[in-house]
C-alpha cells in the first residue's frame, strides 16, 4: 500500500559523506563502552527498562534477550544520530540524512517484528494464535482499501455524527461550495466570518462533534459564520478540474466566498480566518484583490499558516529543484495529486506514530483500532489539481517568492503580502511539525496593519482543535500587540517576554474578534438571500465525495 513511499525520500546524495576521524573514533569508542555495559547488565540482569516506551510492557522486562535486543536498538539509534551531527556536509543535506535515518531506525524497530516482539508472542500463546490470523485479516482488508486504517471508519457518517452544525449551502461552483451555518443566538454581529480551511483535506476538521467545533463555537460566539468546501477532484471527473491551477483556486475559491458573504449580508468587508494552506491562499487571496483596487477584510485570522517559506521544518527534505521539475512534468498541465499519495508523505513525517505504531496493534496484535473522529477525518483525503499543486511547490516552498512584494503574479496583477494593513491575529502550534512556530511568526513582519500572535500548546491540529470546555493546554501570549507599521522582535526574544497561560486559546480570539464583527443585530431567520439561494443542507454534497 505504500509503493509511491521512494519518491518522497531524498533520492540522490553528493558523495562521499565524510565525518572528522576525531570525531569518528569518539562515537566508536562510546559505542564500544554502552555495548560492553549492556552485555554485562544482561549477563547479571540488571537491565533496566529502555527508555522508549514502546519497550516498556511486561512481556519486555520478562524476556531478558528481547530486552537486551532493544536497549541495543536504542544504542545503535544514537551511535547513528551522532554521525548525522558531526557528519561534514551543509545543513540541508544534514536534515535528509537525519530523516532517512529516522526512517530507516523506526522501519527496523524491534517492536516491528513477530519474532522480535515478546507482547505479540505472549498475545499469540494467549490466543491460540487467534490475533496473528486476526492481524492477517486487517492486512487483507486494508490491501483491499489500499491504505492503512487508522480509526473505525464505520463510526462516523457526515451530517449524522460529524460535521453536523446546521447549515445550508448557498452557493457552488466547479471549485468550492459556501456553507452559512445557522445562528444559536437570538443576534449576531453585523459583520460575519467567512473560513477558508486548506484544500489539502477536508474542511470538518473545524467541525468534527459539538463539543470541539471551532464552527459551532464561533456561531455560538453570535458570529454569522460562512465555509468553504473545497470540492474534491476526482479522476473520472469530465470538466477539467484537474487542470484548476493556484489562480483559480484564489478567484473563484476564496474572493468568491468572501463576495457571497457580503452579498448575503449586505456588509462591503468581511472578517476572514485561513487554516494553514487555507491561510496561505486567504492572504494571497486578499492581496490580490488590493492589487484590483478591492478591499474586502475587515480582518485576518491566520491558523499554523506558512507566508514566509524560509524555513518549513521536516518537510524542506522533500524539496529540491529536481523533485519540483519531475512533478510539473508530471502534472503541471493537468492531472491530479492522489489523496493517498499526500496521506502517506504526511504519515512518514512522524512514521513511529502514524505508520509503525498501527502495523503492530493492527497487523501483529491483530487489534481493531477504535473509532477516533479526529483520525476518521484523517483517513478521508483530498485529491489535488496538479496544476495547483505544482504552481504551489515551487513558488512558495522552492522559491519562496510569496513573500517577496511583485515576486508573484496572478492573473495579470503582481501581489503584495505587505498591503494586507487590516488588524491580524496570528496563531501557531508550539509543537507544530507541518509549520515551525518560528515560521508562523515571521508573518508579523510580513503584514503591515495592527498584529496579535498568539501561541497554543501541542501540534499542528490538536492545537488549532482546543475547545474552553476541556480546559486543555495552555497558550503564550504578550499583553501588548503589535501596533501597525511595527516590527515584530525576534522569535526567541518573543518567546521568553510571553506568559503562559493556561487552557484554550479560542477565549482570547474571541476577545480579539468581537473587536471588529460591529454591533449585534437580529439573526437571520434563513440562510443566503434571494440572489443566493439554498442549494443543500450542510455539510453539502462536496465533502462527501471520497478519494479512492
């Protein structure tokens, strides 16, 4: 099921990959001396449990050779990571060598294997055998769906038990559809949001059950809420949208929105919140209509986004000159991204939890993963027009041209990031792999209008996903904001003047957003207008359809 896996490895190394024979000597000698320990320690079974706690079940510390095998394991891990940091080479190609060998140490993990997993085999003797033929079967069955399953899918329908907030669809096009979700309050704010969530997945990651709706959170704050539903394209489709490229997708995506918003709500700007790639299309999306002489926010919210590429973590180590030209060969005029294929390079990012671990309860222990409303939704992939996904790789992870004022052009008009002059609030996940907060935070320097940045606990989703009522987490944050025109200090000064403050961030963007939603009025008693009219209840039709 993982057979496109090769091509989001670093392919080709300059060679030869020297390391200081000073330093060479050190690791041999320190490897030498842990090895000796270890043996000694097991021949007088004083071994103590390894530090990974994928060793620290009871079978481990009852079967003295399985753990003496992953304490060396573990020994062998940093003998290797040690040569990565002192190995001659310049720090791009540090980072490649330091991801093949943390795919190459998880992939051979003795938790991986039958005959070197003592809590398989203890579950084997206790079953008769019974979980390895119930691991086969969730093997087959997974070949089958071509993809590892990571939740019981058979737990969650659309519109029944997920993504259920009530809403209507009032507006489609061959891109996206416009979702107005019904009111909860008696009045709302004259002035509504309009959320652009990324067009690499599916939108209800913002509304997966009640209780941790960032949607139904926002309506129940008294904001008029309208989203965007990325349509999903689909090979057998007939009407060219493989071929939508990035420009498209910022008309008649995002400004298409932003102008059905105002239309039904009969206000000339709207506030406007983008999630990660969504955030990333919203400010480019928005510059481009200043470009036009149109000036549609009131406000920006960006989530985890990325507008300045400089630096985007793990995943720089899929990108090179040679990689972007192979895929605009391949796609760039047409064709499609598989939602499987951007599945499985998002899964090896951190392959112990979303790849190895599953192989081991579901295929070895033969255990049926439960059903998880978070991981049912990142099962449900998009596919990806080529020629957006192409004009995408290679001006802003390449090239990083975004961020440079007329670098880009769309449509004829060349964009500004720098007139984005409306009040921003910024948000990043500190523990975020997909956008280093660091990243997040060099949008300050980029948007020139009052700015809040703001910092929440965890990663790249369960920080964005926080809801008050679990009073999870904690934030970061400093009392005064960022007034227009001010540069921003640097990352790790902001970091050590933040207080940290405990529980969700939602209050304070809330606190920040009533700011600019204008006074309350009487709720709509239904959704769109007569230019707009219902074309379906939420979650409409197009997030229902699924990539194969």
């Amino acid at each position: 099921m993982y057979r496109n896996v090769n091509k989001f490895f670093p392919s080709s190394w300059p060679a030869p990959i020297n390391v200081a024979p000073e330093a060479l000597a050190q690791i041999q000698t320190e490897f030498s001396s842990a090895y000796a320990e270890l043996l000694e320690q097991a021949r007088t079974g004083r071994l103590d449990p390894p530090s990974d706690r994928r060793f620290r079940a009871e079978a481990w510390q009852a079967n003295p050779l399985a753990l003496l095998n992953a304490h060396l394991w573990e020994l062998s891990a940093r003998a290797m990571n040690r040569m990565v940091d002192v190995a001659q080479v310049d720090e791009s190609l540090r980072n490649r060598l330091r991801f093949s060998v943390m795919q190459w140490l998880e992939a051979t993990a003795p938790s991986n294997f039958v005959f070197t997993n003592p809590e398989v085999q203890q579950l084997m003797m206790e079953t008769g055998g019974q979980s390895l033929a119930r691991g086969m079967q969730n093997l087959l069955e997974d070949i089958g769906k071509g993809r590892m399953s990571q939740t019981d899918e058979s737990g969650f329908q659309l519109g029944e038990n997920i993504a259920i907030t009530p809403g209507a669809v009032v507006y489609q096009n061959p891109i996206m559809q416009v979702i107005q979700y019904a009111p909860l309050t008696d009045t709302v704010h004259e002035r509504p949001l309009v959320v652009v969530p990324p067009c690499i997945n599916k939108y209800y990651i913002l509304d997966l059950q009640p209780e941790n709706s960032f949607v139904r959170h926002a309506v129940e704050q008294g904001h008029t809420v309208f989203l965007v539903s990325w349509r999903n394209p689909l090979p057998e489709d007939t009407d060219d949208s493989d071929k939508a490229g990035w420009g498209d997708y910022l008309e008649e995506g995002v400004l298409r929105a932003l102008k059905v918003a105002s239309d039904i709500t009969r206000q000339p700007k709207v506030n406007a919140l983008g999630f990660c790639v969504g955030g990333t299309m919203l400010a480019s999306a928005v510059a481009l209509a200043h470009a036009k002489g149109e000036q549609p926010l009131q406000s920006l919210t960006l989530l985890t986004t990325l507008l300045d590429f400089s630096d985007t973590g793990v995943i720089d180590v899929f990108i090179d000159e040679n990689h972007v030209s192979m895929r605009e060969q391949q796609m760039g005029q047409g064709g499609l991204l598989s939602a499987r294929e951007l599945a499985t390079t998002f899964s090896f990012l951190r392959p112990s939890e979303l790849v190895w671990n599953y192989v081991v309860n579901n295929y070895l222990k033969g255990m049926s993963p439960p059903a998880f409303d978070l991981l049912f939704w990142n099962a449900d992939g998009t596919n990806l027009p080529g020629p957006f996904f192409t004009w995408y790789l290679r001006n802003t992870y390449l090239e990083n041209r975004l961020c440079k004022p007329g670098s880009v052009q769309i449509n004829g008009h060349a964009i500004d990031l720098g007139s984005l002059d409306m009040p921003a609030y910024v948000y990043a996940s500190r523990e975020d792999h997909i956008v280093p907060w660091q990243s997040a935070y060099a949008s300050c320097n980029l948007l020139s209008g009052p700015r809040r940045f703001v910092m929440g606990a965890s990663g790249h989703i369960a920080g964005v996903v926080n809801p008050p009522a679990k009073k999870r987490r904690s934030y970061w944050a400093v009392p005064d904001n960022l007034a227009a025109g001010e540069s921003a200090v640097p990352a790790d000064d902001w970091i050590q003047a933040a207080p940290e403050t405990p529980g969700s961030w939602w209050p304070d963007w809330d606190a920040w957003l009533v700011e600019h939603a204008g006074a309350r009025k009487k709720a709509p008693a239904k959704p769109g207008n007569t230019q707009y009219k219902v074309l379906d209840s939420a979650p409409g039709a197009y997030v229902k359809a699924r990539a194969v």
